[in-house]
C-alpha cells in the first residue's frame, strides 16, 4: 500500500510541476527579457552621452594610437630551407 501512495505521490508532484512550468515558464521569460532589454537600453544610452566619446559625422575616421611595445624583436627567427618539389 506504501509503494502505491509513494508512486501516486511521485507521480501527482511530477504533474503538478510540469502545470506550474508552463505557467510560470512565460511570465518568468519575459520578466529576464525585459530586464536584458533595459541593461541594454542602459548601456546604448552611457555610450552615446559619454563625453569622452563625442558623436562622429558620418563617414569620418579616426585613428587612436596605442602604446608601442618596449620589447625588441629578435632577428633570429629561424633558418632557411630551400627545397624541391619531387615528382612521383
């Protein structure tokens, strides 16, 4: 009789889980989504009034230069091999 309860048991909380995720699994979504959307709005608004950035015509480039390497570049990279092709 035991194992009938625990097996109806299992199987009424399987059910009623599967009922409330399909509830909730919507609302929840749609609660992540917006707050996505809101970082995103958040984020697109700190890049276009950052005054360290002003907003560029159209079309106009600009180049930043970055620090240069204070390592030197060894000369030695490696010997040459001269080779043939060989026909078979």
């Amino acid at each position: 009789m035991t194992f009938l309860y625990y097996l109806f048991l299992f199987f009424f909380i399987s059910y009623l889980i599967k009922i409330l995720t399909r509830l909730l699994a919507p609302i929840l979504l749609k609660r992540f989504a917006n707050k996505m959307q809101d970082r995103f709005q958040q984020q697109f608004n700190q890049q276009h009034q950052n005054p360290q950035n002003p907003p560029q015509q159209e079309g106009k480039v600009t180049l930043e230069k970055t620090k240069y390497s204070t390592e030197t570049k060894s000369g030695n990279v490696g010997d040459y091999v001269d080779f043939e092709e060989v026909e078979e």
